[in-house]
C-alpha cells in the first residue's frame, strides 16, 4: 500500500521534481570515474514520504536501494535548498488559480507536539510534563488552507509567533486583500497582539479572557481543523529530527502543508470541475 494516495503522490512528485538539480548519474570528482551509481532522487522522495507518514525513523524505512544514511543526507541537502516551501507556495497557487483562496478571514494558532529526540527547534514541553516538544503557528484561509507556517520550541508562547507567522503567509501568498481580518482564541488577548495587527494592517477579533469558549468560538475553528489533518502525519506528532532545517523541511516548512493543500485541492475541484463522458442512451418503450 502507498504511503499516501497517487493523485497526491505524483502532482507533489511533479513539482518537486522540477525544482531539483540536474545531477550526473555517476560522481564526477572520483579518480576512476566509475563510483557506484547515485540514487535516484524519486526513490529517496518516497522513502522521505513514508517517514513523514508513518513516521518511522529512516533505520526501519531503508531498503536495498536506499539505505538510511543516503536518506538523511539527501533530506539535509533539500532543506539547505528550500524546496519544500516552494512546493507549498506552488500548491497554493494552484488553490488559487482553480478555487480561490478565501484570504479575507485568516486564523491563527499553535500546536504542541511531542519531540522525543530534542534537537535545535525543540523546548520543554509544559503539557507533556516538561519533556521535549515542538509548537508550529499556522495561519489559514477562511475554508482551513494552510498558508503560513512557523516551527518552535514548546515553551514558546502563541502569542510572540503570530509576526512571523503572518510575515510566512505574505511571503507564502503574495499580496492579501485591502481588509484582511485575523481570527485568534484568547491565548492573543493582549495590547502587544492589537498593535502587531495594526502594524500589518490587519483588522482582529480575538477571544477574550474570563469568557467560556463555545460562546466566543468565532471563525477560528478552521485552524483546528487543519491541525487535526496535519497531526495526521507520524512525523509531525512524534519529531525525532534534530536538525531545525530538517524539521522545516519535513512537516513545518512545508512539506505537510504541501499534502494537506494538494489534497483539499483535488476534493474542491472534483465537484467543480468534472463532467460526465459517459454515452447517452435512450430508454426502450
């Protein structure tokens, strides 16, 4: 069974495979100039899927054809590269241009996640009895796009991550709209939060503190949602990467985001975009 659907696998594989390097088949610096051949980038695309999928570490997913350390170095030299944000940003263009993204209503939240291994973005966890966690803030549209994404610590608060994040979905989607209202829970309720929205020439409606949830829930659900479809993904829930370039590269920044974008993609236009070609046939009377 594949790690994730075809009709995800290949548009991802695509794309991904367009902002790739051209390589040569054998290494060019070896003195005889017959070193073993190198591994095709489409199998270590798979094995990197898998691992965000399944969340396995890479000892368990290597095969014959690609062992584990082939693995780790090609992931480091594709995050080095950025590829898997600009994956994003492509698959959000796609959103755009066949559904339209709904950037008039944005929110923002974050998530913890547990981090076992430690590593340069992790933090001590204060839900998880101050063990090693990871938090991403992630923006989305007004139907729970993924736009923007930021990767930190678990000790970090939400509120201090919202710049970055609104900055990641300017730099994500290109020019918002003239009035762009921000949709955040009471963990933002603050004078620093209402400034920064005014900075960015954001309207807010944010939760306020002291007032039970479901009687202010707002707009804001859509952003659970999406995380509950990015913790879908073994490597976003349990984190054993180290590298903080790494980590970006696999789930934060934005290799998930760049799932769960294709995927809501392909559903939306299913329904708007399909005809029928089956041949009319007339009814015996």
């Amino acid at each position: 069974m594949p790690a994730v659907p075809s009709c995800l696998l290949e548009p991802l594989w695509d794309q991904f495979a367009a902002l790739l390097p051209a390589r040569d088949e054998y290494a060019p610096t070896h003195p005889l100039g017959c070193h073993r051949r190198r591994i095709a980038d489409r199998i270590v695309f798979e094995h990197v899927v898998q691992a965000l999928v399944h969340g396995s570490g890479y000892e368990r997913l290597s095969s014959p054809g690609c062992s584990d350390r082939t693995i780790r170095r090609r992931v480091k030299q594709w995050a080095e590269m950025g590829i898997s944000e600009r994956v994003h940003a492509l698959a959000l263009e796609a959103y755009d241009r066949m559904i339209g993204l709904g950037l008039a209503e944005i929110s923002v939240d974050g998530c913890i996640t547990k981090a076992p291994s430690g590593g340069e973005k992790a933090g001590r966890s204060p839900v998880d009895r101050g063990k090693q966690g990871l938090k991403r803030s992630v923006s989305s549209d007004e139907a729970g796009v993924p736009l923007g994404v930021v990767s930190a610590g678990a000790n970090r608060h939400d509120s201090p991550l919202l710049g970055p994040t609104l900055q990641a979905t300017k730099d994500q989607v290109g020019a918002l709209p003239d009035i762009v209202n921000v949709n955040l829970d009471r963990g933002y309720d603050s004078t620093k939060t209402r400034e920064l929205l005014d900075e960015f020439g954001f309207t807010g409606e944010i939760a306020r503190k002291g007032i039970p949830a479901p009687i202010q829930a707002g707009k804001r659900w859509v952003v659970e949602r999406t995380h509950s479809w990015m913790n879908s993904y073994g490597k976003l829930r349990r984190c054993t990467e180290r590298d903080g370039k790494a980590v970006d590269f696999y789930l934060y920044l934005y290799l998930a985001a760049a799932l769960v974008t294709l995927r809501m993609l392909i559903r939306r236009a299913t329904s708007r975009y399909r005809w029928d070609d089956r041949p009319t046939t007339r009814r015996l009377k």
